[in-house]
C-alpha cells in the first residue's frame, strides 16, 4: 500500500499545486473536515485555520514525527493528537484533519473513515493521472502510428523508386550487353572469316608451293639418275639437297599455321612403334658420317608392341630432334632411345628422345628455344642456318599427343631432349589390315619392271605431266597424259589402261568430279561403250594425286571414289609400291 501511495506522491508532491488538487479532492469526499497539507519537500496547503495556530500544526508536526522515530519507522496509518487526526502517508509526510465543532478523540472509526477518504483521493489523484497519461500515450500511440504509415509509405515510395530504378538500369544493362555481345559475334565472325582466308590462302600456298617444287626435287632426282659429269653432277646434288630442305621449311610453315589456327588432327592408326624408330636412324645414318658422328638406336626390348598413334608426326619429332642433334654436334654421338616406363592393361607409356653430345644449350635459353623462330642466339643462324621453327612445332605435337617435352642440357657436353607418351596398343585386329599392306611395300623389287603397266596421268601442269610420265616411265610404266577431267574421259573411251593417277585441281572438270563420273560410267551400260572400262572384271583403280596434304584431302579424294592417294613432291617408294600393287592386281 505504502508503494502505491509513494508512487502517486512523487508526483503529487513536486508542488503545492499537485497537494491543492488532492485537497479539493479529499474534501469533496469529507466535506464536514478541514484539512492541512503538508508535503515532505516543506509544501503546506490551508495551513490558517480558523482556530487553529500554526504551532499546533507544528506541535503535531513534531509529535507525529517523534511518534514516527520511536516507533522504528514502523509508522501508524494515522492517530489522534488533540483532537485532531492525523493521516500519516509517507510522501504527504502529514495531512492533519482536525474536526471544526467537537473532537472526537481516539475515535478510530472516524480515523479509519479518514484514512481511506485519503486512500480514495489517492486512488481518484491516480485514476486522473492514469487517464492523462493513457490520453498522452494514445496520443502518442497516434503520432507513432501515423509516424510508422508514413514511414511505411516512404519506404513503399522508396522501394518502388528502388525497383524502377533497378528495373531501368537492368533494361539498359540488357542494352549494352545486347550491343557489346552484337560487336563482339562481329569480330568473331571478321576472325573467323579472317582465320578461314588464312587457311585458304595457306591451302592455295601449299598447292602453289608443292607444284614447283615437285617438278624441282623429282627432276632433279631423275638428272641424278642420268650420265653427268662430275661436276654436274655436284650442282645436281645441290639443287636436289636445297629443294629438299625448302620443302621441309614450306611444310613446317604449313604445319605451324595449321596448328595455331587449330587445324591439325592427329591420324591415329596402328603402327609398328621399334620400326618406326629404326627407320629414323637409317634416314641419319649418312648424314651422321659426314660429321663423322656415331648414331646409334637404343630401343628397350621390351617395346615390341604394335601400338595405336599418328606414327608421321611421331616420325616428324624424331626426325626434327635427330636432325638437331646431328647438326649441332660434331664428331661425337648421338642416340635415338625409347624406354618403355609403364605397362598398364592395353596401354604402355614410353620415354622416348635424342641424346647428344653436341654444343649444348646454356641454362638460360633453355625455355626460349621452344618457342617459334627462337635460337640460342644469333650466331646459330650463321653458323648452323635454320629457322628455329623445328622445336616449336615438335613441343606442340607432343602436347598433342598429351605429352610433354623435357630437355637436360650442359654447354660444351651435349643435350638431351625427350618426351613421355602414353599410347594405347593397338587390338590384333586392326594391325593385320595395317600389316598386309606393309607386306605389299615391303615386296617391292625389280618385279614391277617386268611388266609394262599402262597408266593415265591426268594433270593440268605440263611440267608435272612430264615429271610423272617419267617417273612412270622409269618403273617401266606406259603414261599418257590428259590435261583435265574431260580430257581423261575421253581417253577412257578409246584406250585401256590398268590405272589412273588422277590431279585433283584441275581445270574444266577436276579429279572428283571426274573419279565420279568414271564410277557413275561403271554402273551403267554406258560402261561398255569405253574401252578401259569394258568388260573389266574389277573397277578401274583411280590413285588422287595432289599438293593438299591434310586428312580432310584424303578423305574427299576416298568419298569421290579414288582408291589411292599420293602427294606431291610424289616420293618414289611410294609410287613403285602403288605399281606393285597395280601389278598384283592385273595378275
Ligand atoms: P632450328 O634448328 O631450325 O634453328 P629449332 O627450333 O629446331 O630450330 O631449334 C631452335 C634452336 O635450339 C636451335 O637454333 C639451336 O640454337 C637450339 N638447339 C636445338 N637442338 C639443339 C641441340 N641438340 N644442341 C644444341 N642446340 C640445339
């Protein structure tokens, strides 16, 4: 109870103000009384009564107080002094009642009928105070709830601005990346077409390049076969030699180009990885003994296996490392090895390279060398001649073939270039097909001189007409010439001949065109009325001849119908065992 009227005090007792009002109050609830206030910051409220001095209203003061501190704080509600009431609340330190007629003394009915008028005051002080403060806090509950819808209409506002703004900027975010991704389609599209005229261009340099040099190396190679001087004979041999490299040189190019503008595929096929090895070294051998170095071949026994690979570009590597090798070591040695590191179910992993004990290459150029057009430093070129091209393409092939090439190298005590490949063996199946056909080149002998062939070249170059009419010729084979597709037509309808060796660009009507034609002829009746074509038992064998070296080349030239394919420069090996197959076949 004393809490409550404590709580209700400190308000009420800040000022005379608050006691008036709870006097007011208190005495329309006891009229008949007269009350004095006194607050216990020294406020009195109706202090002159009438009859009544302010020392007896501070003999009361003092009493009650003394009463207060004898009592031990434990203070009584209220109780009579003269004749007068006391209502003791502890934040209203007193409120004196004294009775205006008769006192009632000890009357502690009246006492208690006046405690609780106070107590009622109190309550209704309370309630008032509490309406107040329930006006000023709906009040406030007002100004905050129309403060939070308006914060909530701001933020609404906001986020609407937000979106719009979002939705504006994603719309030109859409435009720009439309426009940056149009630009960018162009460029791809000016890239791709400026990367397929490089390829056409490199394609029509390749034919270009190789007709040429065709008529070059194969002439030359026939002069050499012919009665010289001595000393014709040594500018024969120059010529032959310098156009041999310009073809390496023309085909590395071609290579690199190939394989920047991701044009290069490798031709896995089965082949016979110890043969292709020695096969290296045997192309060396002379050209080691003119340096006066050893070249030797080091294959672990153990690698007999026939295995799955593109055995040209593997031949490629060896070759481009053998040649350096041989090139920049003099009277020393040189080995061509292959370790086999790992054998796992059907593949086999092989270390595989070319040890010197040449110049070397300082630490420092080590890295550099592999890079295109890079040498160890100028002098190379003057002294050694080269293009620094060979590395660059052989350390790409061997990426490729998912491999990596290492070198180890010491100046003045040799180098040692190498790399690791794995590579699938091929299935027993697959190397009997590619073995018969190593058995009908490896047949090749005088035989196919025995017998005269007769062959049609069709070729639109006069100087290769000549040049394979006497390669030809030289293999006791019978050649006439047609200058194109319609040409070769008709030569078919009056003459029989065992096999065609067809150019592909050509004018009028080309190879394809015309290997098509010749097997649309071979179905019809209109077969009979040509006489190379007439009762024959086997269709007529159409060998492609052309200076496009790709896989892509081949494969046209099989789709058009042809059942060969040889390149230009034509390497005489090839053709005489593509002769002895023609004469196996006639028999
Ligand atoms: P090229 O031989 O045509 O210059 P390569 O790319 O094959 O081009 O070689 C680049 C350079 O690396 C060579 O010019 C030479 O300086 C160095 N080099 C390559 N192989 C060897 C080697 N076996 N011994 C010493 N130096 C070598």
């Amino acid at each position: 109870m004393n809490n409550f009227i404590d709580d209700v005090f400190a308000g009420i007792a800040d000022g005379e103000e608050e006691l008036r009002a709870f006097r007011q109050k208190l005495l329309l609830i006891l009229p008949t009384v007269d009350i004095v206030l006194y607050g216990d910051n020294g406020a009195v409220v109706e202090a002159s009564l009438p009859g009544f001095s302010d020392e007896m209203l501070l003999d009361c003061k003092s009493r009650m107080e003394t009463k207060r501190i004898r009592s031990f704080m434990q203070l009584p509600d209220g109780d009579w002094i003269n004749g007068i009431g006391i209502v003791d609340l502890q934040a209203l330190l007193f409120i004196v009642i004294p009775h205006r007629s008769q006192p009632l003394d000890s009357d502690s009915s009246l006492l208690s009928l006046y405690l609780n008028a106070v107590h009622l005051a109190l309550l209704q002080c309370r309630y008032e105070e509490q309406v107040v403060e329930n006006e000023q806090l709906s009040r406030r509950m007002d100004v905050i709830s129309n403060k939070h819808v308006q914060l909530l209409d701001d933020n609404h506002k906001q986020f609407l601005d937000i979106q719009r703004n979002e939705k504006e900027y994603a719309k030109k975010l859409e435009v720009e990346i439309a426009r940056q991704t149009k630009e960018l389609r162009q460029a791809n599209e000016r890239l791709e077409q400026a990367s397929r005229l490089k390829s056409e261009f490199l394609a029509n340099m390749s034919h270009e390049l190789r007709t040429p040099m065709n008529a070059i190396i194969g002439f030359s190679g026939l002069l050499l076969e012919t009665e010289q001087t001595e000393e014709q004979t040594d500018y024969t041999e120059i010529i032959s030699k310098a156009s041999s490299n310009l073809l390496v040189l023309i085909n590395d190019i071609l290579d690199l180009s190939k394989i920047e503008a991701g044009k290069f595929e490798l031709e896995i096929r089965p082949f016979q990885f110890k043969a292709l090895v020695k096969s290296v070294e045997a192309m060396f051998r002379s050209q080691a003994r003119e340096k006066w170095n050893v070249l030797s071949c080091r294959i672990d026994p153990q690698l007999g296996e026939e295995l799955l690979g593109d055995e040209n570009r593997l031949r490629q590597i060896l070759v481009n490392l053998t040649g350096n090798a041989l090139k920049f070591t003099e009277k020393g040695e040189v080995v061509v090895f292959a370790d086999l590191l790992q054998k796992i179910e059907n593949k086999v992993k092989i270390r595989c390279g070319v040890r010197d004990t040449g110049i070397g290459i300082p630490p420092e150029r080590q890295k550099a060398i592999f890079e295109k057009f890079t040498q160890v430093d100028g002098s190379t070129t003057r002294k050694y001649g080269g293009t620094g091209l060979g590395l660059s393409i052989t350390s790409q092939l061997v990426d490729m073939m998912d491999g990596e090439i290492e070198l180890e190298s010491v100046t003045g005590q040799g180098s040692t270039f190498s790399f690791i490949l794995s590579l699938a063996k091929a299935p027993a199946s697959m190397f009997v097909a590619a073995e018969k056909t190593e058995k009908t080149t490896a047949s090749i002998d005088d035989g196919a001189k025995e017998e005269s062939l007769r062959a049609l070249v069709v070729e639109d170059n006069l100087v290769n007409q000549r040049l394979a009419s006497l390669l030809l010729k030289k293999q006791n084979c019978q050649a006439d010439v047609a200058g194109d597709g319609i040409r070769a037509l008709a030569k078919i309808k009056e003459k029989r001949y065992d096999f065609i060796l067809m150019d592909v660009q050509m004018p009028n009507m080309d190879g394809h065109t015309a290997t098509r034609k010749i097997r649309e002829i071979e179905q019809s009746a209109e077969k009979e009325t040509y006489a190379c074509l007439a009762g024959r038992q086997s269709h007529l064998y159409i060998i492609g001849l052309t200076a496009h070296a790709s896989k892509d080349d081949e494969q046209q030239c099989y789709d058009a119908g042809m059942d060969d394919f040889l390149t230009k420069p034509i390497v005489k090996e090839k053709l005489v065992s593509l002769l002895v197959k023609m004469k196996n076949m006639r028999l």
